[in-house]
C-alpha cells in the first residue's frame, strides 16, 4: 500500500508521533508550537538530534550544504523515526529554501520506503508536511515524484524470477491512470518489424523480449516527447559472461526503463500539456543455446548493421530499435536514459549522470531538469573522432569502442540511430543502484525526467 502523503500549511491539521525538523528551522518549530525555549546542543553537520517534546519524537535534522550528505541525513532520520515505532511523521519544512526541497522529499521517501515484497507492512503509514503557502503546490508535485521513485525502487528491486521482460511489461501497465494507453510487442511483432536489436540480446534466454510503449496524449496535435529506457530485466552479460561475484545487482539493468514507465505516470496524475511516448525494450541477457556471439552481424531496426564485438554491450542494442521505432511512430525529440557503462562510474564516481546530445538546446532542458531536481548531469564530448571508435570492417558499426571513452563511443552508438532527430542520452550507471543488499536501487532518473517533461511543455511549441 502506498504510503499518504499529505502537504499542509496549517499546523493545526499535523499531529504526528513524530516530528522531522530542520535545525535551522527550529526556533520557528518552537515558536509556533509555543513551546519553551529549548536550547539545543551542538549537532555536527549531516547528523540528527533524537528528543522527547510533549509526547511527541523529535527528530532535529543539521544537514550539509551538499546534495547527497542532505539527502543521506534526512533519509536516515526517516528510518529512525520508522524504527521507533512512529507510523505518522510530521516534516517540518515552512521557511526552507525551495532549492533544498528535491533532496530532502527524495531522503526522506527513501527513509520510509520498504520493499513491497517483504511481508510485513511499512511501519510509517502517514507523512504530513507543514509547508508555507509560497511551497505549497510545488510540494505537492515533489510529493508524487517522491511516490514515484519508490515505485521506481520496487521494480528494481524485484528479483528476476519474478520479473520477466512479459512480467515486467505487465507490471510497468498495472494500475496505471486510465489516460495512459499502451500496447506490447512481443516476439513474433519483434521478428516482423525486424527488430534485429531487441531480438538478439533476448535470444539467449527462454523469456522472450516485449518492446513496451505507452502513450499519454496531453497537447492535442502537438509534437511527441520520446523517452526511451534501457530495460535488461537481468544481465549476466551473455556469452561474454560477467564475473559471479556482485552479479546478482545486474536485476537492476533495467532501471532506465522503471524510471521511464514512472515518469509517465506522474505526467498523467499531474495531466501536463505534452504528447509523451515512452518506451521499454525489455529483454534478458543470458548464454542460452541460442544467444547471440561474439562476431555475429546484427541487421537492426533501421537496416543498420552492427559486428558484435562482446555481448555484454547490449544495453545500446535495445536502446538503438528503440529510437528507431519512436522516430518512426512521431517522436520529434527523444531521451533515453540507462544503466549503460562501468565507464560511467569511473569518470563522474556516481555523483553525476553523463549526457550526450546531438542538439544544445535539448541538452540545455535535461541539464536545467537535473539541476531543478538534484539529479545532475555533467555533459560528455561529441566530437566526430569518438564516434569512429565504434567503425568496424565488417559492417557499418559495431557495438563497442573498447575501454577508451568507454561513456562517450557507447552514447554515440545509440546516437546513430537518432539521425537527424534531436536526441539526449543519459548514462546513469552508479547511480540507481547503490550498496551490496536485494533492496539497493534508488529511483535515480523518475525526478529528472518528470521534470524535463514540465520544461518541454512549457516550451514555445
């Protein structure tokens, strides 16, 4: 059950067991609760001060001025406040900076946030924030990207058993507002349209691939927004076989996607004037009798024929059909966004999402969304000289550059395929799963992509 949110800018309506409350918010906490003066001993930067007001848990939070030290000390006076047994939380947030607000909301969902399939229910059942009549509305909207990232979270989570690309494809349609349509393209659609891509990174496993696409018509005969994510429902690498240890996180491969189908439903609760197409290639990468090799020569979507140079770059594949399909059905923009290359993490440190664009003014909205939303981006170089790392001898392209600008070769890559288009992509590897347990993902990408979606529709058209 999702947890009740609640944005108030009346005190009198919040009566929580326990109260989350910024340090530099606290004279005015204790003013307007008329409470005596309490003087507060010194609390270091990125901790939490537990006290007892009036029967009430008070949990008084000293963040750092840093984005994810923010994010980490609200996230974890959630999870005090859950594991002393609260199960209504009041957030103090009247008279907070507006640019804080992202990661505080996004920590402290993350706080709350138990995975669905553990049995028992999440001990916090309610959380109301006391906002001034200035944040109210945009809180509002934070609220439901927070909701959306803990859905986001779930299917990551989900073990890959239960999530099959035609499992997973059915969850992205579940419950679902009713003005989104989708349709699903299984295998034989797969085959008839050519999409050589998709095809062959599923080829390996008994669980057939679906490409996924689900519309939401808001702008009337407007343009359509593409957003494209990678969905690699478990990734063991195929042939070119990943090393054991740490392999069970390769669930996650299909964040991208999970950020996507999230996104458009946050679009259509908030009914935002855009056309948006989003879409899911989903498939699993295993060795199987049939897989895919080393050295075979794919036909893609577009015609495009690409050597296999390792099985484990399949991410772009999918992604690559993907684009075609949506330039084919209308797209006049597209983003995709992906769990793409270990390179990713070695050159940002998961601190920043990489971006590659072939068009300044798109990339300029996607880097303005990342701001607005704590969920930055740094943008990678185009130069024409990266993007020959991916000729190959045998066929127009082939799938991997090699380590050398591993990040940059692999995101222009997908670029061919968006041709003319204006096209971004986002490589959020390191950043949507963090930590060794099942439970790790993080939601990385629902908040950017809401976001950017408000922007563009608020563009000139």
């Amino acid at each position: 059950m999702m947890r009740q949110w609640t944005v108030t800018t009346h005190i009198s309506e919040v009566q929580p067991q326990a109260w989350i409350v910024p340090h530099e918010l606290w004279p005015l906490y204790i003013k307007e609760m008329v409470l005596e003066e309490e003087a507060l001993p010194s609390i270091p930067e990125g901790s939490f001060l537990t006290m007892h007001l009036n029967s009430h848990l008070v949990l008084v939070v000293h963040a750092a001025p840093v984005r994810q030290l923010r994010q980490k000390v609200y996230r974890e006076a959630a999870q005090n406040a859950a594991k002393m047994g609260a199960q209504s939380v009041g957030v103090w947030i009247k008279g907070m900076a507006r640019e804080s607000l992202p990661s505080v909301i996004t920590g402290l969902e993350q706080g709350f946030y138990r995975y669905v399939g553990l049995k028992s229910a999440a001990p916090v059942q309610s959380v109301t924030v006391l906002a001034g009549e200035d944040q109210e509305s945009g809180l509002l909207r934070l609220v439901r990207i927070a909701q959306a990232q803990s859905l986001t979270r779930d299917w990551v989570n989900m073990p890959p058993n239960e999530k099959s690309p035609e499992d997973l494809a059915l969850e992205y349609q579940k419950d679902a507002p009713s003005s989104v349509t989708f349709h699903a393209y299984h295998e034989q659609d797969l085959f008839e349209m050519g999409a050589g891509g998709i095809l062959a990174v599923g080829s390996g496993s008994t669980r057939p691939p679906v490409l996924l696409e689900g519309r939401y018509h808001g702008n009337g005969e407007g343009p359509w927004l593409a957003l494209v994510g990678k969905g690699i429902t478990f990734d063991s690498g195929g042939i070119s076989l990943k090393p054991a240890e740490g392999m069970g996180r390769l669930k996650g491969d299909m964040a991208g996607s999970a950020a996507v189908m999230a996104a458009l439903r946050v679009v259509a609760d908030l009914a935002l004037p855009i056309n948006l197409m989003a879409l899911a290639p989903l498939a699993e990468n295993l060795p199987g009798g049939g897989a895919y090799r080393p050295g075979d020569v794919l036909t893609m979507l577009d015609n495009t024929r690409v050597e296999i140079i390792s099985t484990d770059a399949e991410g772009r594949l999918v992604l690559a059909d993907a684009l075609t399909f949506a330039r084919q059905n209308g797209a006049a923009a597209v983003v995709d966004i992906a769990t793409l290359t270990g390179a990713n993490v070695v050159a940002l440190g998961g601190i920043r999402a990489a971006l590659i664009t072939n068009d300044a003014s798109l990339g300029q909205l996607v880097a303005q969304a990342g701001d607005q939303m704590e969920e930055p981006v740094w943008e990678l170089p185009h130069d024409p000289e990266y993007a020959h790392l991916n000729d190959s001898t045998i066929a127009d392209l082939k799938n991997s550059g090699g380590r050398p600008a591993g990040t940059v070769s692999a995101g222009l890559f997908i670029g061919h395929f968006a041709k003319e288009t204006p096209w971004a992509h986002l490589d959020i590897a390191g950043l949507a799963f963090s930590g060794q347990d099942g439970a790790g993902a993080t939601g990385y990408g629902a908040a950017l992509l809401v976001e950017l979606c408000r922007l563009w529709s608020a563009q000139p058209q």
